[in-house]
C-alpha cells in the first residue's frame, strides 16, 4: 500500500484577477439559489433501488440533470442519464470499495479507490479503463475537485482531507485539514467523511465523530466550526457524512446517525428531509444518509445507503426575495476584456434584442425571426428547449424561480403571453399597448411591460384574471419632465418595488419609488457625477443595489458601485464584431455567478463576459504543508 509523501509542494499563487480563467469556467455541479422558506416533498421517490446487496455511499448530479451512485459494496458507479431509472454507463473495473466520486464539466468521474489500492482513478467520458491520478493511503470518504483543477481526498482513517494539483505529475500531497491523527481541537479531524471546495477555495468537511462540520479558510489549517458541536445556535449533529452548499453559500448536511437532511438560511439551521429522525424504509424516512445533491430544479437527491436506495425529494415551495440573480459585487469587480459568444444568428435569428438568465442559470432567448423562444438549460452549449406558441417578433421574455416564461407578443396582438412551466403551449395573460421592449414580474407576482412606442410602463398583477394592464409610469406622451417618458426600453423592480426604467431618448435611467410617477433620475442626463449616456436600453441590478446599463448607442456596459459608474466592457464605445466589442447592445443579465449575457443586437450574437475578479482587492495563495501527529 503507498503511503502518502510527507514533502510540501511548492507554493502555487492564484489570484483572482489574473488573465487566465480558472480551469473551469463553469461549476460541474448545481447549486440553486434557494428562498428562506423552501420546502421539500416529505415524501421522497425511489429513484434508483440497488438491491439488498447494494450500498449506495455518495451521489452525484451534473449540470446536465446526469446522475452517478457510488455502491461501494458492488465495487461499481452507476451513471444515469435525467429521466432515466435505467443507468446507461457501469464503471467498474479495478474498484475496489469506492466510497466517494465526483464529475468534472468536461465529464471526468473520479473515483475513489483508495480502500485496497491507494489511489484515485479517472474515468474519462466513455472509457473502458480508469487511470490512477492521486496516491493516497486509504479510501476517500469525500472527495471535490475545485475551480482550478485541484484534488481534494478525505481519508477517513488519518483524519486528514489532503490535495494535489491535477495539472502536475507530482504524486505529492498536500494537507489540507487534519493532523494525520484523531482530535477535536480546531486544527484536526475525527474520522471526516464529505467534502466540500466554494470557489474561493474555503474547504467545508464533514467532521463524522466530532459531530461538526469544518470551515478552513484558504491556507488555513485551524479550522472553524459552522454548525454542530462547538457551534451555539447552530444545529446538534450526530455523525454527518455529507456536505454541500447553494448559491447563496448556506449549508445543506446528511447528519447520518440522525437519519435526517437538515439546511440553512437566513434564519438559521432547519430539518429538510427525515425529521422523525427514525430510521426505516418509508418513503419519508431514511436509513443512514450520507450524501446529497441538488439538480438543476432544486429537487434533492440523497445517498440512502443502508436502505439500498437513492431517494428523490421534490422542491415544492421557493419563495423568494428576488426574481432574478443579482450578484454580491465588489466594487472592484471586472470582467474579462474579451467575452465568448455565447449564441450566434444560427441560432438566435437577427437582431434579437431579449436575453435572459433565470435563477437556476437557464438561459432565454427570444428569437425574433422565427418567433420562438431558445431555452438552454445550466451548462449546456446546445439548445435544449425551443418553444413557438403563436409569438409575432417578441422583443424580451422573463422567466419566474418556479419556470413560467412571459414572452412579449405584443407588435401584433397586443398582448403578452405565458409558457407554464414544463409547457409548450402559451396562454395570454396581459394585453399591452405595443410591443414590450422589456418585461419583468416582481416577487408580488406583478407583470410589467415598457411600452416603448407609447411612452409608458403598464403593470398587472397576475393572480388576478383580468387581462388588463394599468400604467406606472409615463403619461403615453413623449416628454422630458420627471413624470413622462420617451421611448422607455429596459425596467427592473427591486425588492423594495422600486421601478427602474431605461428612458432610451432622454439618455437617462428614471427611479419610480413604488406607487410614485413622478421619477427621479440616477443615471444620465440631468444627473451630475453619475455618467453619460446614449440610448440606454437594459437595465439591471446588483444585490446590492447598483446599476448595470447597456448604454446601446455608446456600444458598450457601464455599471455603478461606491464610487460611481465605470465603463465595464466596449469601453472604446466603437462598434465592432471582435470578443472585446459590441455593436448596439440592447438587454443584460446576470447568472448566478456573476457573469453577464449581453443581447449584442446588430452583431446577432449574444455575448456572455465572464466575471474575471470579484476578490474585494484579496489576492489569494495556495499552498500548504504536510503535518503529522508527534
């Protein structure tokens, strides 16, 4: 059996506003943002049962909706495309008690193998033989691979997580946690079992005996305790095997020996899944959980390994305060000067002037020409949904947390249209004035449409069956004054149901404080010290609160922050079709990792600018040296 080599690595430097993109530009994993209230179906599906002689130890769901099992007892990872209960792929040779596992974006499963053979292997899309990547000295209970292509192994046995870079030959290791021996102070580890790596490289482990859950801060090896034991006004725990994280970074654990799956949130820690805390086979019960992962939905899969099953758990509610992403920004924060085009007129058609991302990452395209609209789910570089309806050139689209699409079809019938989620056939739901150049749906459940060619925004609220909209702002005249509008195109409403409109002719973004119509401007003409702008189309916000413009006729993004606005791509406002220009840009938004889709209308594109730092002016360093007990 190889040992693990007691040789620190030299010191590697990462930092979040190089000129090179991590490794992945993407998560290979779902981490949906969830509400304070979400709630999940007591009742979970069997989603894949394995038989009395199967145990299933961890799970595993991409952002393709793939699922991968790990039944340790049958020296075997299953893989199961979305929808099917039939796996389609069985990786097994040379396993030898595989515990923990994980998938890469490009595809990669890594496996742990470390029971009998000390290592990890790879297992690259459709291969027949795994090769040995990691040499480690016993089974990885956990295991993750970060955003800059580093391994990270929870061996169990030493109490120890240690890690290597997949991008050298070395086979030394690096500790991570753990002091190589038992020990519930804040620099070891009793027996850790999951792990989990945030893309600041803070490393969560699931501290099995100690009954906490661990938070090492790069390069730190004290760790601290975030929930269970050690952690007041946290949660008791009682051997957590599992760990992961949402968007917002809250904390979702299988607490094993307690035969639950318990979450956080801004109210702090809460049983999910299996609250009796009895353990047995009914399908609101679980029987030593040790994993869990989320899909692209929200919906929970989770490792029931002594009852030989994998369970689905549907999200029934998600409440939520925001209806869009609107990412925690730096005011320091960039993106790279050349953006990837994300689509192009073979598939979006021309001059197509709506993009949109919703919370779960699916990203929307309303495609003029063929009057239909492309959807992509998270991940995907091909189009995974085209929906038709009865659409006329829809100019913007918006879709809600729980999936219903509101697709403007106003240029020809006046009236805005709705997809129900999972549906192809739309229903009208708002008639408008003309076409919508831009739609929102606040957290009140209130549709808004700016009615570009009569000067207004017109609202209704959807709960109500009258198809009827009202106006919020402008008077349907062009004007100049603090009340009227003139060819207003974006609008985004805040948490606070504060309206914000792109008023395209005045070369100025108006504030409606909710139930005002006389508006103030915040950006543009009339407002000193903020910036210049011509022909502002789209419109959004930051969490916290700032703008972000497409300033159309300036070609370029601009956004605001502590101090002030700044020019943030197409900085030379001169039109082009490189990855560093834009040529009219008409509509913007962000994922939930900060990245911003932009509707490059004249150039038939659009164009996704990749957050390159949002590190608060931090430069972070990785390395690290391998201790033992003495």
């Amino acid at each position: 059996m190889n040992s693990t080599q007691s040789v620190p690595l030299s010191t590697s430097t990462y930092a979040t506003n190089s000129t090179n993109a991590p490794s992945a530009t993407g998560l290979s994993y779902n981490r949906p943002t969830f509400s304070a209230y979400a709630t999940w179906s007591a009742n979970g599906i069997t989603f894949y049962d394995s038989g009395s002689g199967g145990f299933l130890y961890s799970v595993f769901i991409d952002t393709n909706n793939t699922l991968y099992t790990t039944e340790w007892s049958q020296f075997v990872v299953r893989v199961f495309p979305e929808g099917s209960t039939i796996p389609i792929r069985n990786i097994s040779g040379g396993l030898s008690y595989p515990y923990a596992m994980f998938v890469t974006v490009n595809g990669d499963v890594y496996v742990d193998n470390g029971y009998s053979n000390s290592q990890v292997d790879k297992w690259t899309v459709n291969s027949t033989i795994g090769v040995s990547v990691m040499n480690v000295k016993g089974g990885c209970w956990g295991l993750f691979v970060d955003i800059y292509n580093n391994i990270y192994c929870s061996i169990s046995i030493y109490h120890q997580v240690v890690t290597k870079s997949l991008n050298s030959n070395s086979n030394i290791l690096i500790v991570a946690a753990g002091i190589d021996c038992a020990g519930s102070t804040s620099n070891a580890l009793y027996y850790p079992r999951g792990i989990y790596v945030d893309t600041d490289l803070s490393l969560y482990v699931a501290d099995y005996t100690n009954n906490r859950i661990q938070l090492f801060s790069l390069n730190q090896l004290n760790g601290v305790t975030v929930a269970g034991t050690g952690a007041p006004l946290t949660i008791d725990l009682y051997g957590p095997s599992g760990v992961t994280l949402d968007a917002n970074g809250y904390l979702f654990i299988a607490d094993t020996l307690n035969e639950r799956i318990i979450g956080s949130g801004p109210n702090g820690f809460r049983c999910l899944v299996g609250c009796t805390e009895v353990l047995s086979s009914g399908s609101n019960q679980l029987y030593y959980p040790t994993a869990l992962s989320f899909d692209t939905h929200g919906n929970m899969f989770v490792a029931d390994d002594w009852n030989h099953r994998a369970q689905k758990f549907y999200l029934t509610t998600n409440i939520y305060n925001t209806t869009t992403n609107q990412p925690n920004l730096c005011s320091s924060a960039t993106w790279y000067i050349n953006a990837t085009t994300f689509a192009n007129s073979s598939t979006i058609g021309i001059n197509s002037t709506g993009v949109f991302v919703s919370v779960n990452n699916t990203v929307y395209v309303a495609n003029q020409q063929t009057n239909k609209v492309i959807v992509w789910y998270n991940g995907s570089i091909n189009p995974d949904q085209i929906l038709s309806g009865n659409l006329s050139r829809p100019f913007d689209l918006f879709t809600t947390p729980i999936g219903d699409i509101y697709v403007d079809n106003g240029l020809s019938y006046s009236r805005v249209d709705k997809f129900s989620f999972n549906s192809s056939i739309s229903t009208s739901v708002m008639s408008v004035p003309n076409q919508c150049n831009s739609i929102f749906v606040d957290i009140s459940n209130t549709l808004y449409c700016s009615a570009s060619n009569s000067h207004q925004v017109v609202k209704k609220w959807l709960n109500d069956s009258v198809l009827t909209s009202t106006m919020v702002a402008g008077t349907g005249t062009a004007g100049l004054t603090a009340t009227t509008l003139n060819k207003p195109i974006g609008i985004f409403v805040d948490a606070q149901v504060n309206l914000y409109v792109a008023d395209s002719l005045n070369n100025r973004v108006q504030m409606f404080a909710v139930g005002q119509s006389t508006g103030t401007t915040v950006a543009g003409a009339s407002a000193s010290g903020t910036i210049t702008l011509n022909n502002p189309y789209g419109i959004t916000l930051d969490a916290n609160g700032y703008l972000f413009i497409a300033d159309c006729y300036n070609h370029r993004i601009v956004g605001s922050g502590p101090n002030g606005f700044r020019c943030l791509f197409g900085c030379t406002t001169i039109a082009g079709s490189s990855s560093s220009q834009l040529n009219y840009p008409t509509s913007l938004s962000f994922d939930s990792y900060g990245n911003l889709y932009v509707a490059d209308r004249s150039n038939n594109r659009v164009q996704k600018l990749i957050l390159a730092s949002n590190s608060c002016g931090k430069l972070f360093l990785y390395n690290g040296t391998l201790r033992s007990c003495s």
